[in-house]
C-alpha cells in the first residue's frame, strides 16, 4: 500500500532555535503513526544534523533536503551533493520546487540529473511539478504538468519510478492562501496517475504517493487528504504552526 506523507517545507524560514522548538512541539504531540504513514520535514541544509538528531528516535519522521546538485563532488562552490546528504543519515530530497524552477532556472532536464544522482544513492526524491495561473485559466494544466513527468522522470525503470513520490503544486495555490478544490485536486492527481499508469502499469501508478501542495492548513486537509489519489501533502507556511502541522498530520488517511 503506498505511503500517506504529511511533508513540511520551511523553505527560507526559521532560525536554527526556532526549528528545534517547532520539532520539539511537533514530536511532543505524541502522534502514532499508523504503517503507512509518514512524515518529512524539509528544513533548510545547515539545520538537517540538527532535524535528524531531533527526530532520529521517532519512527517514520524524517528530515529531508530542499534541494542537491546533479554532480557527485568537486568545484561547485555552494552545493550540496547526495553523498554529502546521505553521509548525514537523510533519506529524502525535495526536487523541483516551483520556487527552484522559477528562481534558479532548474529546467525539466537538470531536474532529471537530479532525480538520477539521488536515486543513485538511495534518496528518495520528492518531486514537484504544478502549474502557473496563465496556464490554469488556459485549461492547459494536464499537458503541462504531464510533460514536466514525462522530460524529469520518464526515462527512469519501473523499479525507480516506484521510489519516488511526486508532489502536485499548483503555482497558484503556493503562499496565496488559495487552496485547489478538493475536486480540482483529485481530478489532476488521478490523471497523474494515469500517465503514469500509461507509461509504466496501474501497478506501478498504484504504489506512487502524490501530494497536493499549496496553501494546505488544518482548515482544509481532511478533506483534500479524503481523495482517493491525494496521498498528503507538501505544505509551506502551516508546516511553521507546530498546532496547524500536527492537525496536518492527523488529517493523514
Ligand atoms: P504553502 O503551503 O505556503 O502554500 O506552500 C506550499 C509549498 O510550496 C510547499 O512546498
């Protein structure tokens, strides 16, 4: 049965006091995670020692990178390598954040060198693919998104598609406070599904996790989580409320 993942990316956010007491208030809720549920936090890179001391005995909670380089070493004043993540005990990678693509430039093929060199030492990547607004008004969100899975992860095996779990970001819904419905949510997660079932097999589609992100709050994720291809969520600004995250989490199927 595939995961249910309550993932928190704090982005550019926290000092490293402040991420220890959002943890501690987090881990102090006492949250049993049932077997096929799973909760990430993606904290900024100097603070991931920190987040895998602090979580190391909870079972299931996990820290995870924002972002890697595609290379394995060497003069890349400023990156951060898989190497380097895995030498931490980190088990997952965000990939492709919209703020990424759009900042930094990452483009559909350097997300695909990412995905390669995490898979290759055994991170699991977290991939984000979601549409701008113009794109959304236009009706044109399927082809789009389709075509970032298709140009970042369809070239991989059926075994490595299987390991990674996709995150649906809508760019519009990211910071707006404007949620995707329930049922735009679901619509796109199961035509995801579909190409991938296309491509690979309903099996393998089947065992995929796919998170909705954007503007996801306590308010709103037991009714988003309620569909049945929104396996959780990537959530930004809520993941910083340790009360919010932990109804985030307890929203998992
Ligand atoms: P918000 O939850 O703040 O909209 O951010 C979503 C996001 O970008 C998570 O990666």
């Amino acid at each position: 049965m595939r995961k249910q993942i309550a993932a928190a990316n704090w982005k550019m956010n926290l000092t490293l006091q402040q991420g220890e007491t959002l943890l501690d208030e987090i881990t102090a809720a006492g949250i049993a995670l049932a077997s096929n549920q799973q909760v990430i936090f993606a904290v900024p890179s100097p603070y991931l020692p920190m987040a895998e001391a602090r979580l190391g005995s909870f079972a299931d909670f996990d820290a995870s990178a924002q972002n890697i380089y595609h290379k394995e070493s060497g003069a890349y004043t400023g990156e951060i390598s898989a190497a380097m993540l895995v030498s931490l005990g980190i088990k997952f990678v965000v990939i492709g954040h919209s703020e990424r693509r759009e900042y930094f430039s990452e483009s559909n093929a350097d997300l695909a060198a990412k995905v390669d060199i995490a898979l290759k030492h055994e991170l699991t990547p977290i991939f984000c693919c979601g549409e701008p607004l113009e794109i959304r008004e236009k009706e044109g969100q399927n082809a789009y998104v389709a075509k970032q899975l298709e140009e970042s992860l369809f070239h991989l095996s059926a075994d490595d598609i299987k390991k990674v779990v996709i995150a649906y970001e809508p760019i519009w819904a990211i910071g707006t406070g404007r949620t995707a419905s329930t049922e735009q949510a679901q619509e796109i997660h199961a035509y995801l599904r579909s190409v991938i079932a296309k491509k690979y097999s309903d099996a393998v589609a089947g065992e995929i996790s796919i998170l909705y992100g954007g503007s996801v709050k306590a308010a709103n994720a037991v009714e988003l989580f309620s569909s049945p291809d929104v396996d959780g969520g990537l959530v930004g600004g809520a993941s910083l409320i340790p009360a919010e995250f932990i109804a985030i989490i307890k929203a998992l199927k």
